[in-house]
C-alpha cells in the first residue's frame, strides 16, 4: 500500500446527514492492516454551529475513564470522509475534475533538477535576546514564571467570562481570582496525584483525604466554579469558527507565549493532542500504535520545547488554505507569519512529512525563512533521485540528491536502513559527516557518511515531541464535561512547560526538576489563596507542616516592607509559600528551627 493519509471525520452537529459507516467499523478495518505504513486519522470535530446553546451542555462525565474504552455514543457515531458532501456537490466534483487536471499540467512550472549542492542565499543569525537578559535580572520564582502567561489580565478574564455566564444561567457565582487560583492549584496537583474520582481529594477517609485541597477550597464550590467555568461571551461568537468557545483564551495564551518566548534561530513544527474521552473532540488513531484521543493542535516550539504558538485544528472545511499548499502547509505558513511579527530574522523551522513539500519551501525562502524537513515522494515536484530499493543494495550512509534550479530546494535521499528524504531551502550536503550506526547482525559501531542537513535536521528538530514528553508527565488529570472544558487543562500544561523552560534557562542558581516546579506552583497557589473566612478553618490549616517540609520555599521581593517571621526587624523580602516575611540571612534558619 502507498503512503498516504486518509481523513475521516465523525460528526454530531445540527443537520448532518447520517451516514452507515460507523467509527467502530472504521476502527477495525484499520486494526487489521497493522502492516500497512499508511497514517489514519479519526478526526471527531466540534459542532458546526459553534455557537448554539447545546454546545455547553454535558457531555459525560470523564472521571477514570480510560482511553482504550469509549462510549458506545462515540463508537457508533457516523464518519464520512472530510471532504465530502451532498451528492449534487459530489456529482459536480467527478464533472469538474478532468477539467481541473488539464488547468493544473499546464499552470505547475516545469522544475529543472540539477546534480550539485545548494548555494543559499540567507543572511547569518545574529540577533540577540534582551528580554531573556531582562528576565534573568528579575530572578523570578516558578510562581512568577507561570504568572507572565496567567498573568492578571487572564486571571481576571476568565473570572469575568465564567461570572457572565452564571449570571446568563441565572446563578450568582460570585467567583474570585482568588478562588480561580485555588481552582488552577488543583488541576496542577491533580497531575502528580491523582485519584479515580476527585471528590476523594476531599473525602475524611484516611487513605484519600488531602487536607491541602481540603483546606483551600470547599468540595462543592469547586464543583460548582469548575461546572461554569467558561472563556468567551455566548452572545458574541463567530459562528464560523468551531473553537469560538475558547477562541479568546487561545488569543491570550498565544500572546503571552510569544511576548516572552526565547529569541532563537530554530524552531519545530508539528501536531500535538489534548486529550479528551468525551462525545465531541478530534480523535486519531496510529496503525500499530496505542490510540491517542483528543483534539489535534498545530504547534510551533522552540528546539528545546518551549510552545511558542497553537491552534486546534478545525479541518479543511474551515480553515483558508495559502498559495496552494495543503492544511498543513497552511498552518506552518500561519506559524512564520507569528514569529515574524517580532521581526523578519532568518529563522529556520523544522518539521516532518505531513508538512514537507517543495512548494512550501519555495513559499518560505520568498518570505526570508529557512525550512529543513523529511518529505514524501509524491511532494518532491518529480525530483529524479534513485529508487529506495536501489539505495539498500548499497552501503549504509549513500545518498542521493538534487537541486531545483529556479528554486534552489534541494532533495536528498539518504540509507541509514532504511531511505529517509528530506527537502531543505538552506542547508546542503556538505559537509558531509559520520555518524554512529549500530550494527544488529555484527553488534558493534560503524561510521557512516552523513549528509550535513540531515544532521542538523537529527540535532536540532523534535521540539513538538520534547514539548510533549514533558507535558504528558505531570499533566492535568481533571477534565470537565463539556467538551471544550478540557482546553483549560492543556493550557495550565503548556504554560507550566514553558516557565519551566524560562527557569531552565534564566536560573542562576541550581535548577529544579518539572516535577518539583509543578509541586511548588500548585502549593503555593493553594496555601496562599485557601479560603480562611469560616470558622475553624484555619486552625485546620497545619502551617507547622508546610514550613518545615522543605518543599517549594522560594525567597521574593515585597515592596512593602513588613516584620522578619525569626528576627522581627523590617525586611523587604518574603518566603512566596509561606507568606511570610523573612530576610535572606534568616531563610534558611526559620525553615529548620
């Protein structure tokens, strides 16, 4: 079977037509072709009409529900192909698709393929970063990290959007960014403990009762903030978009993102997924891989994996394509048009075969961008390099390669095993390095000759997948209902990772591992915003505990200037989990005695 990607997507809006494929069907027949090296996607997208009231409503509860088992709502959901439609429409296509072909083989250019290296003609990397110098002046805490992409300004929008929409429900919410606080505290600590159902984090059970939850935030009022909360304006939303629901967080966090992103000269792009289990979302599936269900997000990374812009994917029903290019091609195009919002430098993005093609590449170098990546062979523009199997009856490390004269893209095959492609705008064969290759047969290293874009392709790409990795590790096990309440999760993950990446890069002293960067946020956020207003409620609070735990102590600045908690003179400097007062010279002795 070729190497291709089919789309099917399952759909439950108002007016769809059902179909008599189901997703369980679909599911099967691509179980049985594990040998097959074809990508299947189950894209399951949002209502069409964005904006229709039923959108909010429930959509199952999700508490321990596993990936591998879905409801039988889901699996028996009806898929039609992406791109189809009524049969009058379908009819219209099969008649304009000779036609189509004709205009097509005479407007593509001819491309002339020519045997030598390629002779870029970008300018050198030599932009610096004063707002990573400026950061590393301010020696910020985890705590203040995460606040630059939650700063105030979101905390505060999210509380206005959730209480606007109470009030629509006729409910008094009455939600404070202090309890919205408590609330993020308890979707990040849900990460590294977790229970099968929530509630137990406030159950008087021995074995269950967490009494840091317990004591912030009252079980039912959490239920009752997190069943609102919401991100945009229901009477307001753009009908032609299906993320309209969470569209203004998106533009938030995307701001955020960028305003405090590394100035680098290599980023990755790539698809991501913020899982989800209920009856709406995008679902894909991987032949011979374990299933991942969720919503497909477009990423763009730095090398390192700090998320510099997002978007959920909404198909090619609803999303504009550029100059020809598919919807991937699109998406990457949207990414650059980002990154050069802070200045036209020579940036140079990498990414994979769903993306590669040498159109885009020519579309990238017109916009003064460098571009590396693996591509398919039925995207290089009929580039005249030896066949794979030709490839494998030689030694490992030879390689083949072309350059488009117009364009100057080159297209080089490389044996390492197996034949990888790869198409780049600014970086050639030479020098032509070794790298390490690990013999089955023999079980020892050899050398191989390596072409220097595929090395720097090996070194400097996966960015999207280190973003990943991270953010699976500790990430947000509490999910809503609704079907785009689960955004909120992804969110708190992405900008947790990315303030973990600033502190990787801007700490003076000894770094903190994510697990402890994680630990120290959600204590601090739930010790210093816990509601103490009842009776009796802080005395239940163990502050004895917390101070001498050893744990997530961080030394800020305070501009007011308050009492030492082990001297008592004045201090400008406080323990941020404390909340105390404290000087540098007494810190560590008031957390020991």
């Amino acid at each position: 079977m070729a190497s291709t990607s089919s789309t099917f997507i399952v759909g439950r809006g108002a007016g769809s037509k059902p179909k008599s494929t189901k997703l369980l069907e679909v599911l099967n027949a691509l179980e049985e072709e594990e040998s097959s090296h074809s990508r299947e996607e189950i894209f399951i997208a949002p209502p069409d009409n964005a904006s229709g009231d039923f959108t909010d409503e429930d959509s199952g509860d999700e508490d321990g529900r596993q990936g591998s088992h879905l409801p039988g709502s889901v699996l028996h959901a009806s898929v039609v192909p992406e791109d189809s439609g009524t049969e009058e429409e379908e009819e219209d296509e099969l008649q304009l698709q000779p036609a189509m072909k004709r205009q097509k083989a005479v407007t593509e250019p001819q491309r002339i393929w020519t045997k030598r290296d390629i002779r870029p003609n970008f300018s050198s990397w030599t932009a610096s970063d004063p707002h990573i110098e400026d950061l590393k002046s301010q020696e910020l805490s985890p705590v203040g990290l995460f606040e630059l992409f939650f700063d105030g300004g979101t905390i505060n929008f999210i509380v206005n959007e959730t209480n606007r929409y109470a009030w629509q429900k006729n409910v008094n919410l009455g939600l404070t960014a202090q309890e919205l606080k408590c609330v993020l505290g308890i979707l990040i600590l849900s990460g590294y403990i977790s229970y099968p159902r929530r509630r137990m984090f406030w159950e008087t059970s021995p074995d269950s009762h967490h009494h840091l939850v317990a004591d912030a935030i009252r079980r039912d009022r959490f239920e009752l903030i997190f069943s609102y909360l919401h991100f945009a304006d229901n009477t307001e939303l753009d009908e032609s978009d299906r993320f309209a629901k969470v569209r203004p967080l998106i533009v938030r966090m995307n701001c955020n993102f960028q305003k405090h992103a590394p100035l680098e000269e290599f980023y990755s792009f790539g698809e991501s997924m913020c899982e989800y289990f209920g009856h709406r979302g995008s679902k894909q599936l991987r032949a011979g891989k374990p299933m991942r269900l969720g919503y497909k997000i477009w990423c763009g990374t730095t090398s390192r994996g700090y998320l510099v812009w997002f978007e959920p994917s909404q198909g090619t029903l609803f999303t504009k394509s550029h100059g020809g290019l598919d919807l991937g091609g699109s998406m990457v195009v949207k990414f650059v048009d980002a990154l050069q919002e802070r200045g036209c430098l020579p940036y140079h993005i990498f990414f994979d075969k769903v993306f590669t093609s040498v159109k885009l590449m020519s579309i990238l170098r017109k916009k003064g961008v460098k571009a590396t990546g693996t591509v398919r062979e039925y995207r290089t523009e009929r580039c005249p390099l030896k066949d794979p199997k030709e490839l494998k009856k030689m030694k490992r490390g030879s390689f083949d390669y072309k350059v488009d004269e117009s364009e100057e893209v080159i297209v080089c095959r490389w044996y390492d095993g197996s034949a990888v492609t790869i198409c780049s705008n600014a970086v050639g064969i030479e020098p032509v390095g070794l790298a390490s290759h690990h013999s089955g047969t023999t079980k020892t290293r050899a050398q191989v000759h390596q072409p220097s874009l595929v090395k720097l392709y090996q070194e400097k790409g996966g960015g999207v997948r280190r973003m990943d990795q991270n953010m699976a590790k500790y990430k947000v096990k509490i999910r809503g209902m609704k079907w785009y309440s689960s955004f909120i999760g992804y969110v708190v993950d992405a900008a947790l990772n990315n303030a973990w990446q600033l502190h990787r890069t801007c700490s003076h002293d000894a770094q903190v591992d994510l697990l402890a960067f994680r630990r120290y946020v959600a204590c601090v956020y739930l010790e210093s915003n816990a509601d103490v207003s009842s009776q009796g409620r802080r005395s239940r609070r163990l502050e004895t505990e917390s101070r001498f735990d050893m744990i997530g102590h961080w030394i800020v600045h305070q501009d007011k200037r308050t009492r030492c908690a082990l001297c008592h003179s004045q201090t400008n400097t406080r323990c941020e989990k404390c909340q105390k007062g404290v000087h540098a010279k007494c810190f560590r002795e008031y957390h020991i005695r």
